[in-house]
C-alpha cells in the first residue's frame, strides 16, 4: 500500500517537472532573460557553476530517497528490529558520521572551491577589454557613457560581438544593480564608488538587463538593453551616436523643437546641437540625453516600447507609467504635443 502511494506520488512529480518543461515560451531573447542561456563568457561560467551544483544537488537528492525506501522497506520486513548490539558492530552509528559530517563537509567543499575559481576566472579576464562604457544608476534609469568617443546615451548598451568591454558602474543616488543574465553575473553599483566587470559577449543579439538591488518605488521599472553586434555595425553606431543632432528640416518638427525648448524639456535633458541656446545648464543631467532618442528600442528605463504612442503617453501622463520618477507632467495642447513627438522622432 506504501509503496503504491510512493509510485503514484513520483509519478505526479515526474509529470509536473515534464509539463512545466514543455510550457516554457519561445519569446525574442531581449524579453526573456535566462542565466541558463548563456551568450557571454561571464555567462557560461555562471551557468557550468549551476549545473555542477543543480548535479551533485540531484545525487543528493536520489541519494536520500533510495536510503529513506531502504529504511522503509526493512521496516515492513520487520528487519529493523535487529538494531546494531554490543557484537554487532556500530554500524548505526557510522551512517550519521558518514551522512551527518563527512558527506557534507566534501560536498559543500566542492561547491565552495568550483564558486571560488568561477569568481576568479570572472574577474580576471584572459583578454585586456577594448573598449571603456561608463554607466550611472539612477534612479530609475541608466546613463550610458563612451567617455573615449565623447558620446552619451542612456538605457541602451551597445557593445561589439567577441570584444571584452570594460564597463565602469557608478550610483548617483542609492545602491543599484547592474544585471544582463545572458552576459554576466550582477555588479552592484554603489554611491561613491567605482566597480569594474567585464562583458565579454559571443553571438550577436538583444538581451535585457535589469536593476537587480531594491532601489525604490520604480526598481522594476530600471531595465535596459543591451545590443551586442558586429564590429562594423557597432563602429557605425558610435559614431552617428558621436555626431550632433541634426536641426528639423521639416516644419512641423521645427515647431516641437520650439516645444522642447519653451514647455523646458531642455532644462532636464540635453541635446547635442543645442547646446548654444540659452540654457541654465545646473540641471541638464537630471534626466537621460535625447539626442539621438529615435534610435533607441525603448523609452523609461526599458519599460515602454518605443513609438509614438507611448512617447505621447510618457510625455503627458509619465508619473501613471512610472509614479515616483523625476519626469514631471507635461501640459501640453494637442497641437504642440503632435510637433513635439514630431521633433522627437528626428532625433536619429
Ligand atoms: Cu535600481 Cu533597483
């Protein structure tokens, strides 16, 4: 009877672990970040780390199980009655010595020694990187610098395909975590500090990245993207990211560029090509630079897609997608909301 009920319930856990397998969704890799997936060599060392443990986890597992129906058996054989005596041998006693103590001690010694290479060989990568990003957490968005091209982008990494690239995490207000399961473990960015990782990707894609340290009321709104290429596309998307933004040449977006300026967009945001305006620079960081916005994926710290729409939804209404951010409600008129998406939408 014991041993029926025993079946059936292995039975329904084997089932449960099959169906769940089977129910994962293929969705575009920039949407479904795995550490179980890895396309960086930070990545992969990661996941070997897993499976090694997720390994000797299993053994374990069965281990305990085979000895639990073991003991159960020899009890229905009414067998256990025959306890180790003083000529028995200590047998009894063995088992906790050898399960209690010493099959710990060189498991977990196992698990510490494979973490410590792993952080070792994370850490001092074989390549020197070639080239620098810094990046500020704030919240909740990220600011992105090339600081050898003089460029500046925010909630959008882009990094060529088979290069380390050295990136430099920095907070300018509380602890944040910067996190791309796919690449790289997390490294948390810590107010008036300096950490280093290196992402050091191998196949060309989108991978999400997310704030992994509780920053506030919009810690799960702190995403970003990271968009590994080809060297040549990576260089080409430098350097159109180094120039300035070109002036409207249409007129509707010429009016929203007077929008930008006068509803004071600008006094929070900067774009290149401005520049010479009168502006009251004090403030200018205290939101991501716009100047080539059109050429990002998403807007809000990677919580809305790009489009029309929700640039509209943002500009007008931001503290419903994102209550607590630094973006104030913009009142705008119908007219000058449709020029300023216009403007915006040249900012290539
Ligand atoms: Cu930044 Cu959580």
């Amino acid at each position: 009877m014991m041993m029926t009920r025993l079946c059936r319930c292995a039975v329904l856990l084997i089932t449960l672990l099959l169906i769940s397998a089977c129910t994962a969704v293929q969705i575009s890799p920039g949407h479904t970040p795995s550490a179980l997936n890895p396309q960086g060599t930070g990545a992969a060392r990661i996941a070997e780390l897993w499976w090694v443990m997720l390994g000797l986890g299993t053994v374990i597992f069965l281990l305990v199980v085979g000895l639990v129906l073991a003991a159960l058996l020899r009890g229905r054989r009414g067998t256990s009655t025959t306890m180790p005596d003083s000529t028995g041998g200590d047998t009894g006693r063995n088992w906790p010595i050898f399960g209690g103590i010493a099959l710990p001690f060189v498991v977990i010694g196992i698990v510490f020694g494979y973490s410590i290479y792993t952080l070792s060989a994370i850490e001092n990568p074989q390549t020197k990187p070639a080239v620098k990003i810094e990046i500020v957490g704030r919240r909740w968005w990220w600011e992105v610098k090339y600081p050898d091209q003089g460029v500046t982008t925010a909630n959008e990494i882009h990094i060529p395909v088979d290069v380390p690239v050295q990136v430099q995490l920095q907070s300018a207000d509380v602890i944040h975590s910067f996190w791309v399961p796919e690449l790289h473990g997390k490294m948390d960015l810590i107010p008036t500090r300096i950490n280093n990782l290196t992402l050091h990707a191998t196949q060309v894609g989108v991978y999400r990245g997310q704030c992994a340290e509780f920053c506030g009321l919009q810690h799960a709104h702190m995403g970003f993207m990271v968009v590994v290429q080809s060297k040549d596309d990576f260089n080409n998307w430098l350097s159109a990211q180094g120039q300035p933004a070109a002036a409207p040449t249409d007129p509707i977006a010429a009016q929203g560029q007077q929008v930008f300026m006068e509803a004071g967009c600008v006094f929070c945001h900067t774009v290149r090509g401005l520049e010479d305006k009168e502006i009251d620079r004090s403030s200018v960081d205290l939101g991501p630079d716009l100047t080539h916005l059109a050429s990002r994926m998403t807007i809000a710290g990677a919580s809305l897609t790009k489009n029309r729409g929700n640039l509209a939804g943002w500009v007008v209404d931001p503290q419903h997608v994102k209550p607590g951010s630094l973006m104030p409600e913009m009142y705008l008129d119908s007219q000058d909301l449709q020029d300023l998406l216009a403007y915006l939408e040249t900012l290539h």
